[in-house]
C-alpha cells in the first residue's frame, strides 16, 4: 500500500508536503517511487530531484485506468514505498458532474488511502465540517488522516486538535507558517530545479520539515509496498535507433514512461542541449519536448550553429516529433514577454508571440494527415499547457499545413486545426503521452529506422 497527498483545493501546499516526505524518506535511506495525478511535468521534476528517481503521471484521460493501475504496479514494486502527489483539489477534474481526471478517481483506481491536506490559516473549528464534507462527500474515497498546514500557533494547534477529535479524524502531520521554504515560480507555475542553484539545500531543509513534522508512526503502515507484485518487463531487440533528445533548462517537458516505451520499441536515446551545444549528435531522429523557449530565447537565437544543424537535418528528412516549445523552437521567430522578437530555426512558416493568456485543457486530436508519428485519421488524446500562440504565417509558405484537427475532450463541438505536418515532421502545442499506446513510438522509431509502414 502507499498514501495519496491530496489538498482541499489548489495553493493549499499539498506539493511542499509531498517533498516533505519525499526528501524525509530520502534522508532515511528508503528507496521511495513517487508519481503526480495528472499532466503536469513541473512538479514530477521537483519529486525526481529529491528522491534520485523519475516521478510518473498518472492520467487516466491522457492514457487509460487499465494503464495507470498498470503503470503504478510496476514502478511501485521497484521501491520500498510510494508516495502520490494529487492535483488541484481532492475532487477537483475535468468535469463538474463526476472525478474524472481527479485526485478522487486515481486514489479509487488504485484503491489507495488518502492524506487530505488543509490549510488551516483562517480556520479553527470549522475545519472539522470541511473535513467532514470531505470524508463523506464520496464513500469510495478512503480519507485516512489530514495535515494541518500554516498553523499559527501552539493556541491554533489546540483548537484544531480539538475540532478534529469530535470527527474522529487522525492528525498525520502538523506544518507551522514555514517562510524559509519557498518554492519560486513564473508564469507556468515553479521554476524547474535545473534553474534553481541552491535546490540542494532546499531540499535538505524538506527532509528536516518532514522529519519533525509528521507523525511517523501513524504514517508509516501506509508507505510500505510489500503488497505490490513486480511487473515483468520485456523489449525489443535488435540494432537500436539513435534518436536526439533537446534536453536542458530550456526543454525539460518529457514524460519518462514516454521515452521509456521508445527504448523498448528499440530506440537508443542521445542528450543534446540547443542552448550550448553547437552541433547536433549523430542521431537518425529528433524529439523536442516542451519547456521554456521563451524564457531562453536569447540564448536559442544566438547558437546559430545549432539553429542551422537543426533546419538542415530536418530539411533533409530528418524524421522529426516537436511538442510545444519544440514547435516555437522549430518556428520562424519568438517573440518574448518584453516583445523582443528572436529568430529560432526557421522550418516551420509561422511567428509565435508569449501572451497573458493560459490555454489549458485536455484536446481530442486526430491526424489530418499521415506523418512520422501517426497515420492519417488516427486520433488521440492530449493535453495543451501554453502562454503562446501562432501569431501569423509567412506568406506563401507551402512546406508545412495543420497536424490535427482538435476539440476540447468535453463540452465543444467546432473543431479546430492546430499543429504542422510534413511527411517527416510533427510540431503541435499538443503534448501527449503514448506510453499506454506502443503503437505510435513503435511507428516513431520504424519511421527513424527507415522502415515505416
């Protein structure tokens, strides 16, 4: 068995909680398998720095419940306890009417317990209602203790204890106001731990929160996974492909069970970085995954060496996948908050601009046409996460036209197009995780062996 964190609703410090633990369970030599509730990349970063080990999505809208129950069976049995990190609040989804996509519907998936995290700073007895409301809203969902978080004092603590006791509630944990802890954050939410250069010493301040702060002998019967069968894994042998990873501070979006099914479809995955590096490796694709482009567009357009690899390894058929800051990267030019407008690559005929807007939500995809990543009419499930957009194309391009043709995965019926597409390159603001779907990295990696059918 393991624990889910969850919160009351979003900012109530259900992911300063979790790294609490995490690095608590580091601190005391336990090898710990955490995953996050949703599509989100940014906090799994922050759960992999502290424990050593890759966080994995559980998302049974991007993928599947056959796969999330799947995926946490086989990553568990790998480590001595697990921890899930929830989503926004514990019945919070894509919908107002049931959990889907929520904290409520993993934790029943799997049949796990959950922690409920509350923040306490303008309540004292009326935390016993919330909590009750929460106990009881959804009989399925096994509430087995709450962390108190910004507690003001000894005097709070009292009264807190005492609303809690008249529901019959445990205490798993007790969090004072902590103002030497704070995780920084911009436009998308924290700042990845690559760019965060005393990370070290945070995280060695969450191990020391957690150790004083949770009760560990109620927490610890729910941590053990003693109970989870290990999951036999099997590849494809064989020569290996060599496909190029654009990996540093400026693109770190990458679900690892993504390029794990890429590795057992035959590839072999080689590290680049667009901001330093100067030529690109030899490699027979490329995947650019998402991340801050617009945070380092300076530095992208002043590599001209690798901005002229890059247009002329995909200019000569290159097979190509770019997900969000990839296709801004591969685009004509990115013009950033401050309205300076950067050259990038140059393959794709279109002009990206940062705005105020955030669109976020999952889409409904289906391929206009045939490319390396999917054929034409195959339809999938993804998710956008940006505060860009396509501001206009360059005239009289022709060398590129729409990827998919996209809806919201409920509620809208005016289809969109959205993405490019050649015979060897697909760039959409749609990011996807295929890990439940080998089909299309098995189709990836037959296009960059030269093989595709």
């Amino acid at each position: 068995m393991s624990i889910v964190i969850a919160g009351d609703r979003s900012g109530t410090g259900k992911t300063t909680v979790t790294l609490a633990l995490l690095a608590a369970l580091k601190k005391r030599n336990r090898t710990v398998q955490s995953f996050k509730v949703g599509p989100d990349y940014i906090d799994p970063m922050f759960h992999a720095a502290v424990t050593g080990r890759p966080c994995y999505n559980l998302d049974p809208v991007l993928t599947s419940k056959d796969y999330v129950r799947a995926n946490y069976a086989k990553q568990a049995a790998k480590a001595e306890c697990a921890v899930v990190e929830g989503v926004m609040g514990l019945f919070d989804g894509a919908t107002g009417i049931d959990d889907t996509a929520s904290t409520a519907q993993v934790a029943r998936l799997l049949d796990l317990p959950v922690m409920l995290v509350v923040d306490c700073g303008r309540m004292a007895r009326s935390l016993a209602a919330l909590v009750h409301g929460y106990k009881t809203f959804d009989s399925r969902v096994k509430i087995v203790g709450v962390v108190l978080n910004r507690v003001g004092s000894d005097r709070h603590l009292e009264l807190l204890s005492e609303a809690l006791s008249a529901i019959d509630m445990p205490i798993f944990g007790v969090f004072r106001r902590e103002k030497d802890i704070q995780l920084p954050s911009r436009h998308l939410g924290l700042i990845p731990t690559e760019e965060i250069s005393e990370f070290s010493q945070i995280a060695a301040r969450l191990a020391d929160l957690g150790e004083r702060c949770f009760d560990w002998v109620r927490l610890e019967r729910f941590l053990t996974t003693e109970d989870i069968r290990p999951v036999e894994e099997s590849g494809v042998e064989g020569k290996k492909v060599r496909i190029a990873i654009s990996r540093d501070e400026a693109f770190s979006f990458y679900y690892p069970d993504n390029l794990e099914t890429l590795q057992a479809q035959g590839a072999e995955l080689v590290y680049w970085s667009p901001i330093r590096d100067q030529s690109l490796p030899t490699a027979d694709g490329l995947y650019f995954g998402g991340g801050f482009p617009e945070v380092f567009a300076a530095s992208l357009s002043e590599n001209k060496p690798m901005l002229s690899a890059v247009r002329r390894a995909i200019a000569k058929g290159t097979p190509t996948y770019a997900e969000c800051g990839g296709l801004m990267y591969l685009s004509e030019l990115l013009t950033d908050f401050a309205g300076q407008a950067w050259p990038m690559v140059g393959t794709i005929p279109q002009f990206v601009r940062m705005e105020k807007k955030l669109t976020l939500g999952y889409r409904q995809a289906t391929a206009i046409k045939s490319g390396p990543l999917l054929k034409k009419g195959a339809s999938v499930i993804g998710h956008e996460f940006h505060k860009s957009c396509v501001v206009s194309d360059v005239v009289g391009a022709t060398c590129t036209q729409p990827a998919y043709e996209t809806q919201r995965y409920w509620g809208e019926t005016h289809p969109q197009t959205e993405g490019y597409i050649t015979p060897t390159l697909h760039a959409s603001y749609v990011h996807l995780n295929w890990s439940h779907r080998p089909d299309i990295a098995r189709r990836f990696v037959q296009q960059c062996a030269g093989n595709c059918v």
